[in-house]
C-alpha cells in the first residue's frame, strides 16, 4: 500500500521536536524528515535515548534462545533474499521431525526459554506439517520440564499456510467482504496453530510498506494491508508478535517513515481493543511488543549492486525508530545483523533488547570467511551480559514476553528470586 500522509512543512528545528517529545507529544512525519535530514545525529541519538530511559531506566534485555529454520525452500524469489533456495537447488533443505526434536531437545538443554522458527514458502510441505512443528517441539520440551515459549511463522508464511489448507479466499477481491474471507482463513490458521502451542509471532516480512518498494524488490510477496491484518488477527486471539523494518536497499528515508506510522497506527489499535478488554470479561488482546530495524545486506542478493546502509544510517535509523513508534515499549538491536559492537552503541541510542544468543542463524548470512561461520553466530550469555554493562546498562534476561526470568543452570521460571 502506498500512502501519502502529512503534507504539513518540516519543523522548524531538532530543538522544537526535543520539547514535544518531551511534552509527550507523537511527532509528526514532517518532523521524522528532520530526524533524518538534521546534520546533528548526536541530537537524535540523544533524544532517543531520553525516551528510552523513560520507557526501561537502566535496563537491558537479553534472552537465550535458539533459531530454527525449517526449510529455505521458497516459491518467491524477493530479490534482497540470499537465504532461498528452489528445492532442486544445491543447499536446498528441509527439516524432518526428528531434526525439529533434537533442536528442541537442544533448546531446553541449553536453558532456553524460547525458540524462534521461520522459513520459507515451501510450495510442496503440506499445511500438518507446519501444526504438527509446533507441537513437536512443545512436546518435546515438555518432556523435559520445560515450558519452552514458540515464537514461529512471519505474517508472510501465515497467508501461505492459509493458502496451502485451502481456507484463504477473496484474495483478489478489494471489498470488505473480501477482507473479511481473508482474515477468516487467517483466524483458523493461527487457531489451529495455537492450540498446538504456538506462543508468538515474529515481525519478519514487513520489509516497508510501499507499493513502489514490494514491486521492485519483492513482488510477490503480500502487501502491507495482509500483513497487517494478520497481526490483527493475532492480537485480537490474544497472541503478541514483533515488528521489522528492512532498510537500505531500494526504498526512501521518506518510505520508512510512513512503515513506521503504520505500525503505530495498527499498535493504536491493539492497545485500544487491550484496553476495551480490561473492562470486560474477555483476556487480553495481544500488541506489537517490539519493533526491530534490520539493515539491508547486499551480498549475494540480486540487489548486491547497492552499497546497503552505513554505521551512522543504522544508528539513526534506530534512533527514529524509537521515536516515531512512541506506542511500541521495545526497540531490538539485533546484534546478529547490527554487530554486537554496534548493538552496544545502539542501546545507547534507543533500543532496550539485544536479542540472545542465537546458535543458527541462516536468514541472513554475514560475511565471516566461511559458510559456517556466516551462520553458527552463538554467543555465551556472559558476552552478552558483558556488551550491556559496557554500554552503561543492567543486564536482564527476559522470556519472549518480556518477563524477568530467573534461573539456576539450564532451569528457569518467569520472576521469582
């Protein structure tokens, strides 16, 4: 969807945004173009950082986790993408359930509280193959005393799941009506997937919202509008899920900052139905628990011709991030594509969270000199714990929910001392 919001002239100074982001004020798009054009990104950094402590005082997050990546078979060939493969291809795969057990087995050995699954479009798997993951790795856990969280599927995968199980319908059709087909199959997807124990959703997919952008980089894939709707969808069932942004490739500062005002425009939604719930008798809506900037890598892409964002871009990126989105509580750096040095520097610039320690990680690979180096990316919880207090900040390990978590060795419980 491409919109043109905010006709309204730039703000006249950093200074002025500073005294409303104070005042509490939501910052217009007209003032997120001064964000990004302003020569003083010390000063957005700043102001970010005031918002930040605002939100979390002196607090950095951290989780232990483990990423599981089912299959890299995809039916979409986006062109930013270097992790599909056609199923023919060399280095093509796809995991059986035995594999999908041992990373549980893994995970809960490893005292983690959460694995994180997502792949691509398989066009062959059939839709029990995907409930049946979940609940695999649920049972396995369990087995093993662990209430290990499952944070699985994009927004993208979700519509493909619905389209697999055959229950997608008015695909094409731009009524209400049709949207309301739509999110039906939707809602008996993530039914389905939620009784198998399905936790949370991940924010991949979103890339920017703009037609101009999905048409040049990653035609094919659904609009802005559906995957909105299926977090929608997914808060409404009182599920939480994240929220991405994938810059520096083809789209403008401009594009970025209308993606961001949608995500809070949705948020404002979510926090509206969370808040009608509290006064009856129905549990909570879920809502967009973090946004979560990620930069653009070129490198064996079909866009490897373009440079990809800087340092300095992916700090200020973040930055505005944190104060465009003044609804969403937290702003991840995730090391495993901004670097952990960088993720140091960005705590002091607006994000709370750091991600976790990862293991795998075969989305995107980092150049490091080796095939596996570019995905066995672990770090031990002592690095991690050591990079946030180095930035100024206390430690703490969060579940995916956000709740503290306290441990003795590989066991773990949400609060507690």
């Amino acid at each position: 969807m491409t919109l043109t919001l905010d006709s309204k002239p730039h703000a006249a100074s950093l200074a002025e945004i500073r005294a409303k982001v104070r005042d509490g004020a939501r910052l217009s798009l007209a003032e997120g173009d001064v964000l990004y054009s302003t020569p003083d990104i010390w000063g957005v950094c700043e102001l970010a950082n005031e918002v930040r402590w605002r939100w979390h005082g002196d607090v950095a997050y951290y989780n232990i986790n483990r990423h599981l990546n089912y299959s890299n078979v995809c039916a979409l060939s986006c062109k930013f993408c270097e992790f599909y493969r056609k199923r023919d291809e060399p280095g093509a795969y796809t995991r059986d359930m035995d594999y999908v057990r041992e990373e549980a087995r893994k995970a809960v050995e490893a005292g983690a509280t959460e694995i994180h699954s997502v792949g691509g479009l398989h066009p062959y798997l059939p839709w029990d193959y995907y409930p049946n993951l979940v609940r695999t790795i649920k049972e396995t856990a369990r087995a093993m005393g662990s209430d290990l969280h499952v944070k699985a599927f994009t927004a993208v995968e979700i519509v493909h799941l619905a389209r697999i199980a055959k229950v997608y319908k008015g695909a094409n059709d731009p009524t209400p009506e049709g949207r309301a087909a739509r999110m039906e199959g939707i809602r008996w997807v993530l039914e389905r997937l939620k009784e198998a124990g399905l936790g949370s959703l991940p924010g991949g997919g979103a890339e920017v919202f703009d037609d101009r952008v999905h048409d040049e980089a990653f035609k094919g894939k659904i609009r802005s509008d559906v995957w909105l709707d299926v977090h929608r969808v997914a808060h409404s069932m009182g599920l939480h899920s994240n929220a991405t942004i994938l810059y520096g490739h083809v789209e403008d500062r401009r594009e970025r900052l209308v993606h961001m005002d949608m995500l809070r425009r949705a948020q404002d939604e979510a926090l509206a139905g969370r808040a009608a719930d509290c006064d009856g008798a129905a549990a909570p809506r879920g809502s967009f628990q973090a946004i979560i900037p990620l930069p653009f890598f070129p490198d064996g892409s079909d866009l490897e011709h373009l440079p990809g964002p800087a340092g300095l871009e992916n700090l200020r990126t973040l930055a505005v991030a944190r104060l465009m989105l003044d609804n969403v509580p937290h702003v991840k750096a995730f090391w495993i594509m901004q670097t952990l040095p960088m993720a140091q520097l960005m705590l002091q610039c607006g994000a709370d969270d750091i991600d976790g320690t990862i293991v795998w990680y075969d989305i995107t690979k980092v150049p490091q000199g080796s095939a596996e180096a570019a995905t066995h990316q672990e770090v031990t919880v002592a690095t991690l714990q050591k990079a946030i207090r180095e930035a100024g900040f206390l430690p703490v390990e969060r579940d995916t929910l956000y709740r503290t978590v306290t441990r003795n060795g590989n066991r773990w419980q949400v609060g507690g001392t």
